[in-house]
C-alpha cells in the first residue's frame, strides 16, 4: 500500500522563517495540476544524495485548494538522519524531488461542532492548512500556538495578529493555560495537538483530566526515528542480510537494500509498516504508538519506521 | 453525427413491469463474470483498479455501459418514488464536490463523444449528450446546479454510490444514492459504521474478514483506487430489489421454473470501486450492477461449467443470506445440462 504513485516536484521558491525552520514552495515538475487535498494530509519526501535514500513525511501546509504548488516548513533536527540537514543543506531554488502523494493521518473531523488546535514548535504546520480548510467551511476554531521565542516560532508574524490566534513564548514565561481552555469548550468540540511528544502527553493527560472523550482529542508527531546501536536483520523469504546503521531506521535501511517494504507515516502512528518478527537474538526496541504494551511484550510484530533491535532480528520479509 | 451514434449505442429497454432488458453478444462478452474457479470460497479479492483491456468493464474507471440511458431512467423513477433514496448528512458537502468532480472527468475523459467538461477556474461547464442536459455551475456553490452535488451528477452516471467519512478510526456511510440495490436500504444505513452496515454477512466476521478489509480501506490513499466483484442472483432484470420494494419483488422467487429459468433467473454482478476523495479525506464507494441471464450465461460454455460448479457447491447459509434459497436448486438443476465435466480454463473468464 505503499507505492500510490509518486510525482517529481522542483523547489520554486525557499526561505528561512525561523530559526532552524525553512519553507520550501514545490511545484509540478510536468505542469500537471497537483491534487487537491485535505488539512492535515502529508507527503513523504525523497531525498537522494549518491546512493543515500533518505524519506521524511512533511505536512502540507499550504491552501489545500491550491494546485499549483504545494508547501512544506522544515525544522532542522539537531541530530538529523540525513533528511533534514540535506533540504536546509543541499536543496535549492530548482532542486527536483521526488514527493508521495498526500496522505492524510490528521484529518479535520468535519462533525466536529468546533474544532480547538494546539500546536508546540514545527507541529504548526499542519494547522496553517487546517485553518485554511475552517475557514473556508465556516468552522468555528482557536489556535493556540506555544513556542520558545518568536525568533523560533515559525510564522509568528503571519499568525500574530489573526483572530482565533493565541500565541505563548517561553521567553516571556507564557504557558498555554490548557486546563482552563480544556475545561471551557461546547460540547462537541474536537482538540487536535501536534507538537513535541511532551506537549502530546500533557495535552492528552489535561484532556483526560477535563472529562474529554477519547474520540474527540487527535494528536500528530512526526518525532524522527531514534538512533541507537547498529543491528542485523535476516530476511526469512529472501534470505538475505541487512546492516541497519546507528543513525538509520530499520525501514531506511530496507529501502536502501531494494525491499520494497511497506509504510504510510513513518512516525509509529499508523502500522502499516508493520511486519512480522520471526525470531530475535537480542532485544527489540518498540519506540511506536500502534502496538499495545501486551503485543510489544509478545514480540511478535516490530514498526519497522522508527523501532529497533539489538543484535540480530529476523524478519517475514 | 453524434446524435446518431448515440442513439444506436445505447438500448432502449426497462428493468420493471414488462422487463425488455437483455444484452448484446458483446455485453454478454465482456459480463464480469467474477469466478475465477470451479468451486465456491469466500473472498474479499481486492485489487488496484488499473485500466483492463479495450472493452472490457476494467477499460475506464468508470464503465458507461449500453444500458446508461434506460438505466438512468429507470433511477429517476426510483427516486420520483421515494426521494429517501439519496440522502447526504450536512457535514459531507465537501465529499459530495469531491464526487461530482471524481465522476465528471472520469466520464468526460474515457468518452469525450458523450460527455464533455469544461473548467475554467470554478466555473464549470458539463455537457451530457446521451441525457440531453447542459449545465453551467460554479464549484463549491450547490445553489448553482438542480440538485445537490452528489444527486446531480448520480443522476448521470451508472451504479450506487456510498460516500464513506473517515473519522474514529472508522468509515461511516454519511452520504449515498441506492436505486439499482441488491437489498440493502441507504435510508437505514445512513450514519452507520463499517462494522455496523456490514452485520448482518454470515461467516465472514467469525474469519476476521471486515477486520482486515476495514484497516486496508483506511490506508488507502489518493490516487490508488481499488475494486472488487461481488454477486448474487435476481430474479427478472430487475435494479431495484430494495427492501423498500420488496414487496413488489420479493414474491418473484417463487415463480422459478424449469421451463423459465434462462429467462428469469439472472446472475448479479456488483463492480466495486473504491477511491480516496481529495478535499474531503471520505473514500466513495461504487457499486455498479451488471446483469446477465442464464440463457445468456450458457452461450459461454464455460461460464455455464462453472457456475453450475459455483451452485453446487455454495453453503447453504450464503445462499440463503443471498436469497437464493427459493431457486438455487432448479437453477442448479437446469444449468446441469450445460456441464459435461470438461475441466475449464484457470482463472478468470473475461478480459
């Protein structure tokens, strides 16, 4: 499921909007009209440098009704794979690119009485198209936006002044008071969080606190795949051996090997990567949000886009 | 020149009260005969819907058929009728544009000589020849067409359509038009979930089958459609075998005969498709009915192996959750006088 046919994009244009933060406008290398899609949708980018492969999932931040081009914001990881240090690094005006279609994980639901958005650093980026998508439906919503600093904050200026937009610096001591936003909505009200894993668990944490149902409160993270020590992987149908590296995940490692393994996310969030461990000499190292603690104590099934092992794992692969 | 070619292409029959519909030999060819052995086992059988062969029901994404004008007659009488068929719940506006718009290029682009759409920016213009309608509309303003979205364009183009919202980790049937039904009623599955609608199917749940089925329709993305082949029997050529109308229908199970058989009994295919919607992140869901008669069905000799085959090996309890109970026997009986026991050729039958 994951070989939707992929489109060759150029960078049209890129800036720096933040620290660390780029913004990089993709149009159709064919002329083409790119889809349409809905807030919330990513794409997976590929990246080649030499015979490195690098893909990273992206939201799409622009108008979703805009054709013509689509918009992705880059944070620079600090210890970064590969991926993020080649768009700020290696990427230029006319750069080409290979792009997935969208793909939409962190979707607007639309029976949702009134729509609340919590954004910590980068994960503002799909909310800039949420907001787009509200607007245009005449949704009700409220942003609120916490980042460090406004030299930090991506598009601080652009949102500082819109209504329905809160924003909280850190450098100002400012806290989003989320107990108390939580605690004051109309019933029928939906929370969407994306940010870092801790403004994740706090917001999922206050929400459960507040009396929120489950079904109403959404979160998105696109945390990347952590390192750890170098591993084996035997693949039980081919037969063949791959060395998955320290700062690699064992899906780009497979990619890099030509198995045409699959994925939708690449952030733990959706499973379609899933596959089936045959045996484990050494541990595995669940670092995904699909499987129950009970199947991860099984060992049975790994997410091959962001868990690991130790030693050697073999794979029905 | 247009004018003429389309009214020897498409067949002026019906599909009630004196039931004139038959098919051509080339619709009888290319029937989706969806058995692809010798004997009956359940399957989902999902596959990317990629063009097929030139003529085939696979050619384009949507398949405008020799019956299209008489079919879309027969759905305005339906809806005349009882409007409940159509209903879209207010939230999916946005996947009712994503429809017309999925539909009307599809169609424009596989048969420019029928149907023709011109965009400019949201200013749109369709022309349906065989129907005889021309429209302008602006996109995205539902005032601007005689009906809403999804019921404007599902007026013109053939099959069933649900629009699925994806929302909970779950699909729900949200929006929808059901004429042409192998008994199933929108009116009492609007709002139901994927696990809900699909109940009432013997076996499959105890397999684990709408499990998987449901977690592969939720990854499924834009731009990689997929379809399947399902089937039944009917009994007259009829479309509208609706709980609604069961009464006008139901009754006709008891009227098999031997002597009626190639005529009455006919065999139901539902072509499936599956797409991801862009705007709306719904996935629409087409369920288009081809029917072919058993005297039909045995001018393909092995088509006639087979589905004697098929018939004699259903469960009982699929057969009866079909509605077949009443005259799968003397069906089976009758075709038996086309099976000699050749074996027959592997996998599917049609192109």
């Amino acid at each position: 499921m994951s070989a939707a046919p992929s489109r060759q994009v150029e960078v049209a244009a890129l800036e720096r909007v933040a620290n660390r933060v780029k913004r990089f406008e993709f149009v159709p290398c064919d002329g083409q009209p790119l889809p349409v899609f809905s807030a919330g949708a990513h794409v997976v980018v590929t990246m080649r440098e030499g015979d490195r492969v690098f893909r990273n999932p992206y939201s799409l931040m622009g108008s979703p009704f805009s054709t013509d081009r689509y918009q992705i914001s880059v944070l620079r990881a600090p210890e970064s794979r590969g991926g993020s240090a080649f768009m700020h690094e290696k990427v230029k005006e006319g750069t080409k690119l290979e792009i997935s279609q969208p793909v939409n994980l962190f979707p607007i639901v639309g029976t949702g009485r009134k729509h609340l958005l919590i954004a910590g650093g980068i994960g503002i980026t799909p909310f800039l198209a949420m907001m787009e998508q509200l607007k245009a439906t005449g949704s009700p919503f409220e942003l609120h936006y916490g980042m460090r600093s406004a030299e930090e904050g991506a598009y601080f200026e652009r949102l500082n002044s819109l209504p329905g937009v809160h924003i909280y610096r850190e450098d100002r001591s400012e806290r989003i008071p989320l107990a108390e936003i939580l605690g004051n909505q109309p019933l029928g009200t939906h929370l969407y969080v994306c940010g870092p894993q801790g403004m994740i668990d706090w917001t999922l944490k206050t929400a459960a606190q507040e009396g929120w149902p489950e079904d109403n409160v959404h979160y998105e993270h696109f945390a990347a795949p952590p390192p750890g020590e170098p591993f084996l992987v035997k693949l039980a149908k081919s037969g063949r051996e791959v060395k998955v590296g320290a700062h690699q995940s064992l899906l780009e490692a497979l990619e890099q090997a030509g198995v045409d393994a699959p994925y939708l996310c690449r952030g733990g969030a959706c499973g379609q990567c899933l596959t089936r461990v045959v045996s484990a000499e050494g541990a595995l190292i669940h670092n995904d949000h699909v499987l129950t603690d009970e199947e991860m104590r099984e060992g049975k099934l790994i997410a091959t886009c962001v868990s690991r092992g130790t030693g050697c794992l073999t794979l029905d692969l | 020149m247009t004018k003429m070619f389309t009214s020897t292409m498409f067949k002026d029959e019906t599909f009630r009260d004196d039931y004139t519909f038959a098919n051509s030999p080339e619709s009888i060819k290319r029937f989706p005969f969806p058995f692809w052995e010798d004997q009956y086992n359940y399957s989902v059988n999902i596959e990317p819907h990629v063009p097929g062969p030139k003529g085939s029901v696979y050619e384009f994404p949507i398949d405008i058929d020799e019956h299209y004008v008489s079919d879309m007659r027969d759905r305005a009488i339906v809806l005349k009728e009882d409007p409940l068929r159509v209903q879209a719940l207010p939230h999916m506006m946005t996947a009712q544009w994503d429809t017309l718009e999925l539909l009307m290029t599809s169609m424009a682009e596989a048969y420019p000589e029928h149907f023709t759409l011109n965009r400019n920016g949201d200013d749109w213009h369709w022309i349906n020849r065989p129907l005889g309608i021309e429209d302008r509309f602006r996109f995205g303003d539902a005032a601007t067409l005689p009906y809403e979205p999804m019921e404007y364009i599902t007026r013109q183009c053939q099959g069933d359509f649900a629009i699925l919202d994806h929302r909970d980790n779950n699909l729900w049937m949200d929006a929808g038009i059901a004429t042409s039904q192998a008994d199933w009623s929108l009116d009492f599955d609007i709002g139901m979930n994927f696990m809900e609608w699909h109940a009432p199917v013997p076996m499959a749940h105890d397999m684990g089958i709408f499990d998987r089925a449901l977690k592969f329709l939720l990854a499924m993305q834009y731009g990689s459609p997929v379809r399947r082949l399902n089937w039944t029997m009917t009994i007259n050529p009829r479309l509208d075998t609706s709980p609604e109308n069961y009464h006008k229908w139901g009754k006709d199970r008891a009227s098999v005969t031997p002597e009626n058989v190639g005529d009455k009994v006919h065999l139901r295919v539902e072509l499936q498709g599956l797409w991801r919607l862009p705007r709306s992140n719904a996935i629409l869901f087409s369920i288009r009915a081809y029917l072919l008669k058993m005297r039909e069905l045995v001018t393909m000799p092995d088509h006639a192996r087979r589905f004697h085959r098929i018939l004699s090996t259903l469960p009982p309890e699929l057969a009866e959750y079909k509605g077949l109970t009443r005259y799968v026997d003397v069906t089976r009986d009758w075709l038996a006088q086309y099976d000699d026991g050749e074996p027959t050729p592997k996998g599917f039958l049609f192109k």
